[in-house]
C-alpha cells in the first residue's frame, strides 16, 4: 500500500500536483473538519467504488488512517492501484498545522 505523510500531501498542494481527495469518514466527521475532496463514508465506497478514478493519484483519509487503510486493501482486490493512504489521518494533519 502506497502511503503519504501529511507533509507530503501539503507539497503536493503547494505544487498543484493533479490528485483527488476521497474522505473515507462518516458524513459528520467530514462537515465538522476536512481538508476538501469527495466525502464517500466506508460503508458506501464497495457500492461507489465506480465513482473512484482507477488512474491518477487518488489520496483516501480518515481521521487516523485506519479505516482509509482498509478501504484501500478493498479496493485493490479491485484492480486500483493508484491509492495514496494519508498517513495519520486528520490527526496527522492537525497537528501538522498547529
């Protein structure tokens, strides 16, 4: 599995590197904190995995990089290669910016 730190994913911001954003988390998690990108909760992405680009970089997160983890081994029985787990989640994240 392909993983990226928070500092990282920052760099790729800055560069405007062409990547998508899937927030694994429940609707809530994401309307209360999120950094963009499509909010697909877990238990939906095996009925919306359609809706995933399987080319590209694709960067999937949650709050702590667990359920994102899991999503991505799913998806890759799949076929999809070209995921990026957020390492640490948001609380990666938050405590990058603080």
């Amino acid at each position: 599995m392909k993983k990226i730190t928070p500092e990282e994913l920052k760099e790729w911001q800055k560069k405007d590197k062409s990547f998508i954003l899937i927030d694994v988390r429940e609707t809530w998690e994401h309307t209360a904190f999120n950094i963009g990108g499509r909010n697909i909760p877990v238990g939906e992405v095996m009925l919306l995995r359609h809706e995933i680009p399987q080319t590209g970089d694709v960067v999937v997160y949650c709050e702590k990089g667990i359920r994102s983890s899991i999503v991505i081994q799913r998806l890759e029985g799949f076929g999809y290669h070209n995921l990026y787990n957020l390492t640490g989640g948001m609380t990666a994240w938050r405590a990058m910016i603080n």
